[in-house]
C-alpha cells in the first residue's frame, strides 16, 4: 500500500500536511506541533485507478460524512472522535453521521454497509482491524461514495479508497526502540526483559508498533519475556499485568502500545508494592496525564501518535471536491517524547 514519494509529491504534502496539522479550521483544536514530518504517498489518486470525487450529490450545500469509529475504548479515541464531531459541523459546510464500532470488525463492517445504505457522500473509515475489508469498499465504490481510511490503515489495494491520513505506527515504533536502545547504554542497562502489552490484534497501531519492537529486539538481543494484548483499554491492560506479576519472572522493561493499557499496568505494579519508577516504561499516544508521568520520570518516553485528525480529514475531503489531486497516504506530524521535550509537548498534548 506505501508507495515511494516523487521529489515535487514530497514538497506538496509537506505544505499540506504542515498546512493540515497547522489550521484550526474553526473545527477542533489544533494538533500538537511537532517538527517531525513522515509522508510516503503517491500523489494523484486517478493515476492509482480511483476515480471517485467527493461531490455534494443531493445539491444541499453540505457535505454528509459518514464516519465509522473504532469505539471508545481510550483517550486517544475519545479525543478522535470529538475532533470529528467539533470540524464536520455545518458551519464547515458538513454533517456528520456517526457510527460506533464498539471495537467489532463485524459491527464496523455493518455500520459501513448501514452508511452506504444511508447515501452519505463520503465515509471515513478508521478500521478496527486491517482485514476483509476489500468487499465492504467494493460495496461503496459501487455506489459512487468516496472512502477516506483515517487513524488506522487498511492493506487493501489503492483502488478501494480515495486517500489515508494518520500516523505511520511503525515509524512511531521505530522511535520508541530506537529510544529503548539509546537510554540503555547511556544508564548501563545490559539486559532487556520487556514485558510487552499489545493493542488490538490486527489493528495496523498494533502491527506496525509490535513489529517495531520485534525487529528491535532481534536486531540487539532483547528477550521478550511477555506478550498479551490488552485490547489498548486501562482495565485489560491492568488484568493482563497482574497476570504476568504472578508469574514472578524478572522484567525490566514495559513496551505498552497504549497510555490506557500503561495506566492499568502501572496500577498493578503499585497494587503489588513495586515502585513504576524502578523500571523503564514505554507508551504510545501522548494524552495528557501520561506526558505529565514523562515529567515526573514514571514514564520513560511516549511514541506521540496525534487523535486530532479531524480538521486535517477536513482539508482532504474539500480539496477532493475542488477537483485537486490529494496524496494517496499522508502521515501526521509526531514526534517521541521524553525527559527532554516533555514539558514542553505538555502544553499541548490532547486529552485528560
Ligand atoms: C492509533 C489508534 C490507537 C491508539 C489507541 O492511531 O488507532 O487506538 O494508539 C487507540 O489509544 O485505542
């Protein structure tokens, strides 16, 4: 699905995404800034055998989104969703309508099925899971409605789907092993025992960040002494730690793909006397309560990964009704942080 980026691709959705990630289009707040920037795109959309265009098809001046959610499973996704519900508002020039997945693929499935049914004008799809996906978006190709694949990315072929925009968890997952190994040596840290939380199965925020880790951990001889997911939720998260603590194994390093699933696990770490501090704890996300935990040095460092992708989903869906060509995947700004950025990143960072 990543396709390589022409020189002139680059220096277009350099001034798009820094464009996106930089307005407030009066919908949702502005993203975190960050000085990162990772596209990878191909950057027509018919050259890539999809042709559909976002078109106000029933002539009433608005633009109907039908957005399937993932659920409400973490601060991330509950700062997702309301960027949406802040930006596709009727003074942008949309309307939205929404769809829970409650974290069911086969739900999610049927909510798109429901939305096209429904004659939206365009479906933003952020995919539970990355799988059997193909006939569902056949289904909405079909019937002329543009599919927009945000947050989480699908394997499907480039003509099923107008664009994505999102973070490249895999490169969020780079950041972290690439802090993991850099900490280590500089506080002569030898052995990696890393207890590994991941989040939903087959989710492509699970795949890309757990397959960072495992090249990591292959690459520097790190053991990987436990691996459970814990659904990206607080409350299976804290289960699935309690769980390995039982197993009195040594540890020194929690990978967790999530700040909610890190919350848990720090909680039963605390509910079995063992200090959070005494060990090197890693997260994904960036909500605010876990960058403040970066500050006071429970956390070690968070892989950012940014939820405010409404506005920015915004801009794609209106350039494609203005007849632009938009980047097949365009990637949000993020960045790692840690002790040295923390502070600064916490004035800033989404959520409770
Ligand atoms: C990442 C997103 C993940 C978050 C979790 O883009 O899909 O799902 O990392 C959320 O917090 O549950």
């Amino acid at each position: 699905m990543k396709k390589q980026i022409t020189v002139a691709g680059l220096a277009a959705l350099m001034a798009l995404s820094l464009a996106g990630c930089g307005t407030n289009n009066g919908g949702g707040t502005t993203p975190p800034p960050t000085t990162d920037t990772s596209t990878s795109t191909d950057t027509a959309t018919s050259s890539t055998g999809y042709n559909l265009q976002v078109k106000d098809v029933n002539g009433d001046g608005i633009i109907t989104v039908g957005f399937a959610q993932v659920g409400a499973e973490s601060g991330w996704r509950t700062a997702n969703t309301q960027s949406y519900k802040d930006y596709f508002v009727e003074a942008n020039g949309f309307k939205l309508v929404f769809a829970d997945a409650n974290q069911d693929p086969d739900k999610q499935k049927q909510d798109v099925r429901d939305l096209i049914a429904q004659g939206v004008e365009v479906i933003d799809l952020a995919p539970v899971t990355d799988s059997g996906w193909e006939p569902v978006l056949q289904e909405a190709k079909d019937a002329g409605i543009p599919v927009v694949i945000s947050d989480r990315q699908l394997s499907v072929s480039d003509d099923l789907y107008l664009t994505y925009f999102g973070g490249d968890m895999y490169a969020e997952g780079q950041r972290v092993t690439d802090f993991l190994k850099t900490y280590m040596a500089s506080n002569n840290i030898t052995t990696a025992n890393i207890v590994h939380l991941q989040g939903t199965i087959g989710s492509t925020a699970q795949i890309g960040r757990s397959k960072a880790l495992t090249e990591a951990a292959a690459a520097n001889n790190w053991n990987i002494v436990y691996e459970q997911t814990g659904e990206f939720t607080q409350a299976k998260g804290q289960e699935v730690m309690e769980s390995f603590l039982q197993q009195n194994k040594d540890f020194n390093i929690i990978y967790s793909e999530n700040d909610d699933m890190t919350y848990g696990a720090i909680a039963a770490l605390q509910a079995a006397g063992k200090d959070p501090k005494s060990y090197v704890i890693v997260s994904f996300d960036g909500n605010k309560s876990a960058v403040q935990m970066v500050v006071d040095g429970t956390i070690k460092a968070i892989g950012q990964c940014n939820p405010l992708l409404g506005p920015q989903v915004g801009d794609l869906i209106k350039k494609s009704m203005n007849g632009e060509a938009i980047p097949k995947i365009t990637y949000s700004q993020e960045v790692l942080i840690d002790s040295t950025n923390a502070a600064e990143q916490l004035k800033t960072a989404f959520g409770s």
